[in-house]
C-alpha cells in the first residue's frame, strides 16, 4: 500500500466527490480492491463516485505497448462506460500527452472536481511507481500546510495473488529463484486463502442525485473515444481483434468455464476463444483442458491452454478470480505441487510466475530500465543483421516452428506459451540477436504484453535473467518442432507453403528437400546453421 501518512484524516464535505483511478491493469468493476475502498469511502460519507481514465500516449511509447493492445483496452473502456453507467458512475476519460505531467494535472483536476480522495490500484513498472509516489509526495507536502489539493490518497496492491515483498527467504531478502520462491507462495496462498484469494469486492451504485451533482452531470455526457490517435488499428484489423478477442466480463468468465470444463480440441489454434463446438468435459479434473494441462500445455497443434492471458493482463478479471474458479474443481483447495503431474497444480504454478516476475520488478528495478538481471552478461556481443531480424519477424527464417509462430503472433496479436519460449531461443542463441529488441516487438504485438511477464520470458532465453535457461542449453529447432507440433498440424496451418509435406519433412526440409526443391514451394532454407551458431554463441557467453 502507498498512502499518506502521519496526517489528520481528511474531511470529507458534503459537496466533495471521491475519485477511484483506473489504470492499465484493473479494468473491471468486480473482485478490485481500489474500485471496491472507494466505493466503500464514497458510500460512509454519501459522496458521489466518479471513475477516472487517463490516455497516455507517451507512456504506450515509452513501454512500447501494442496498438491492439490499446484498441483492446478501449473496447473494455467503452463496455464499463455503460455498465457503470446503469448505476448512476461515470466513467470520464482524459488524454494527457505528457507523462511527466500527470501527476501535477491530476493534482489539478481533483482540486477542481472538489474530490476528498483519490484511490487506485499500484502498477509496479520503476516509472509509475515513481509517478503514484510524486503524487502520494505532494499531497502529503500540501496537507501539511504547502499549496495544492489536500485529498487522502491511497494506492492498493491488487494485480498479483501475493504483493510483491511478501514472500521473502529467511534473512527477509527476495528470491532470485522461482522454485524455493513458488513453494513459500504457495504455502502462504493455501495457509491463508482469505488474505490472498477472497473476492476483494466492487462497486456500489451512486445515489441517483449523482446525476445532477454539479461535477458528475457533464461527465455522464462524456463519451469514452473510440480510437487513440497514433494507436488505432486500420478497419479489417479491427474487426478480425474484435472477432478475436471479445470484451466484457462475462467474456472472462466463459473462456474461463472453457478452460476449466471442457475438452481438448485439436486444430482449434487458428479460432477465437470463444468459438462454438466446445464440449464439456466427464470429469474436469482429468480430462478437461486444465485436467489435461500438464502435458497438453506444450503441444502447440492443440486447443490445450487458456487463452485467458490478454484478460488477465490488462486486469479484465483478477488473478484471485482465476484461482478461486480452479480451487471449485478440488474441494476449494489448491493443489500446487506440480510434480505430481496434476493440471491443476501445473496452472497455478503458471500464475505463480506471472507474480513471480512482478516480485522481480519490484525487488530489482534495473530489469524495469532495459539492463539484465545478470549483470554477469551485460557485455555480451550481439550479432547487428537487420536481414535476420526482419526474417524473424515476418516468420521467413527457414524453421517451421518459429515461422509458424511468427506468422501467429502477426496475424492473431497472441503466441502459445511455447512458442515464445523456441522463437526467443532461436533469436538469442542462435541467431545472437539481442534481446532487448525481441523484447521490444513482442510488446509491440502481444494483447497480452506485460514488462514484468515478456522481460522475464526473454531474460529466461537469453540467459541473463533470474533463474534461466543456462547459457549451454540450446534449443534444437527440429527437434523442438517435432515435440510441440507432432503431427505438423500448426505449421501447415500457418505456414501453407509447406502443407503438402508429412514426418519428419514438416520440421526440417532443408534434410530432405534440396534447395529449388524447398525454393519451389515459395518456402526459404534456414538463414543459420544450428551447430556453428551453437558454438559461436557458447563462445560469446564464455568470454
């Protein structure tokens, strides 16, 4: 929690409005921390509700966020407008173009509006920590008698299960390790499911007086912009997003259900979350989606996983939510030891890592400004091919698997899991590229880009993250293709020129095909050699 301290409590006057920020990562009015104190402020002392939005074009650019991404972000923007609407809240979005001024216009605008409060929930980027701690900073300055608003503010920890601090080694320092991490998470999740998993509560309605309140009134006929200038997506692809990835809550809540109840499809890669035909499943436990997660995760050809990551990013539905909607499955417990093979446990120790690379931020904020976490590897010598970067991104470098999933990632703003992992290999050990720019186009295109998540999967591949992959393992590409995508279902889809091939030829035709052979196909040969980039990246590590 971030909040002034050490001050008289503020009076809230009977013409004043309590104010709740949305931001980035809490769109929902269910199961939200900040939403539900505010509505709890703003119902004790009978003041009106207003939640606040605010574009900020420079703070997409900076964090290179995607512009389907933005659209996505809209579109919920738009649904929660009438939602809150129904009772009696309006939604009112601002665009300020600066970052660095934000703090002092917010400042500005609560003054005017009147407000006694100001709640939101933390983002735990080094940037908006810096900016919720300037704010905290001059309202506690203004309170103890400087100029300016003087308004309780009050930041809450909602976007992971467990706020980063709280889990910590035995000499109070944080983990750089995930596994002896995971398991005193999971200790403290399953000694104390109210604390961490309980419904954090909404949002009451407003007294229908709101409507007529002097600040509120011209607020409610504010309209929620339908596009961001600089990060609108062209009508076609709008449409195909639209189609892709629907918004609402509601939404969450069955592609959830799907995960959690019903069966594995296979070729179902190339449709949206929520297409018809899916079947429940006998027993959930085993051999629905999330029974049969363990093994299903990493099989790319497979409608195996959850699809829920772009909700979960942007704050469509609470990381709690997930979990207590998978503990309904045993008992209201969570199993979380994954060694057993359970699904269960193998999918809570994904949203585990999802906080885990939240702690990271939080405890080593270098990773937040572009530099390694370890810093061992700061000074490894990248290879500078604009040819092989532009190969890569446009799913061209010779490598089913990867072209595949490259293609994927344009086409749908979203990759399997394991497909990021054998894209970002190939990139960094192979291609030894550096993977800062990786990192920055997968941003640019991911729905469900997040810092924390995206910096500590391509740390992980590059070798210079907490916890990752050691240097010396390096993926083979045919033999990663062959265990992900075993019958070639997922490459043939995605890369159509190689439809007619079957075995082992999907994978890798360059060991069957001579080169007019493949060229003929309107397919490439593969732009590297694996064992010669094997031994110069083993090389450029060791030094």
């Amino acid at each position: 929690m971030l909040q002034s301290s050490e001050l008289k409590p503020v009076k809230h006057e009977k013409d004043s409005v309590v104010v709740y920020w949305m931001r980035n990562k809490d769109l929902r009015l269910t199961d939200n921390r900040a939403l539900a104190h505010a509505s709890g402020v703003a119902k004790t002392h009978s003041l009106p509700l207003i939640v606040l939005y605010v574009f900020s074009p420079s703070d997409y650019a900076a964090h290179d966020r995607s512009p389907r991404r933005i659209d996505f972000q809209v579109r919920q923007l738009r649904y929660l407008s009438a939602e809150l609407a129904k009772l009696d809240i309006p939604l009112y979005t601002i665009e300020w173009s600066e970052r660095k001024s934000i703090p002092s216009k917010l400042l500005e605008k609560l003054e005017e509006w009147n407000a006694s409060a100001l709640i939101g929930n933390l983002e735990y980027e080094i940037d908006e920590l810096r900016r919720d701690t300037e704010i905290v900073q001059k309202t506690n300055k203004a309170r103890k008698g400087g100029e300016g608003w003087k308004g309780e503010t009050t930041f809450l920890a909602d976007f992971c299960v467990v706020p980063p601090g709280e889990v910590l080694t035995k000499q109070d320092k944080p983990y750089s390790v995930f596994s002896p991490w995971y398991r005193n998470w999971s200790a403290k999740v399953s000694a104390n499911p109210l604390d961490y998993i309980d419904d954090a509560g909404g949002v009451e309605a407003n007294d229908k007086s709101a409507r007529n309140h002097p600040v509120l009134k011209p607020m409610f006929e504010h309209k929620v912009p339908e596009k961001i200038k600089g990060w609108s997506l062209d009508a076609e692809d709008q449409k195909n997003m639209e189609h892709l990835w629907p918004v609402g809550e509601g939404v969450c809540e069955e592609v959830m259900r799907r995960f959690l109840k019903t069966k594995v499809r296979k070729q179902a890669f190339f449709e949206p979350p929520l297409h018809p035909g899916a079947q429940d499943a006998k027993d959930p436990k085993k051999d629905s989606k999330i029974g049969e997660y363990a093994t299903g995760r990493n099989n790319v050809s497979l409608d195996g996983t959850s699809h829920i990551s772009p909700y979960l990013a942007a704050g469509f539905i609470s990381p709690r939510h997930v979990l207590r909607l998978t503990a309904e499955l045993s008992n209201n417990k969570l199993p979380t030891d994954k060694s057993t093979g359970n699904g269960l446990a193998t999918w809570i120790s994904e949203v585990a890592w999802r906080d885990f690379y939240q702690h990271v931020l939080c405890a080593w904020p270098r990773v937040s400004m572009g530099r390694p976490f370890n810093l061992k590897y700061e000074n490894v010598v990248w290879e500078h091919n604009d040819e092989h970067f532009q190969a890569w991104k446009d799913g061209r470098t010779g490598f089913p698997i990867v072209d595949a999933a490259m293609r994927a990632l344009k086409a749908q703003g979203y990759m399997h899991n394991r497909c990021r992992m054998i894209v970002a290999m190939l990139f960094t050990k192979q291609l030894m590229l550096d993977w800062h720019l990786g990192e920055r186009y997968f941003m640019e295109q991911l729905l469900d880009g997040d810092l924390g998540a995206n910096n500590g999967g391509w740390q992980w591949s590059a070798s210079t993250g907490c916890d990752p992959q050691p240097y010396f393992r390096i993926f083979n590409m045919t033999s990663q293709s062959e265990k992900s995508d075993p019958d070639g279902d997922y490459i043939r889809y995605w890369v159509p020129e190689l439809k007619s091939l079957k075995g082992k030829a999907i994978h890798e035709p360059s060991a069957s095909m001579s080169e007019k052979e493949i060229l003929k196909l309107g397919y490439v040969m593969p732009i590297v050699d694996h064992a010669t980039t094997r031994k110069r990246a083993l090389a450029r590590y060791k030094e």
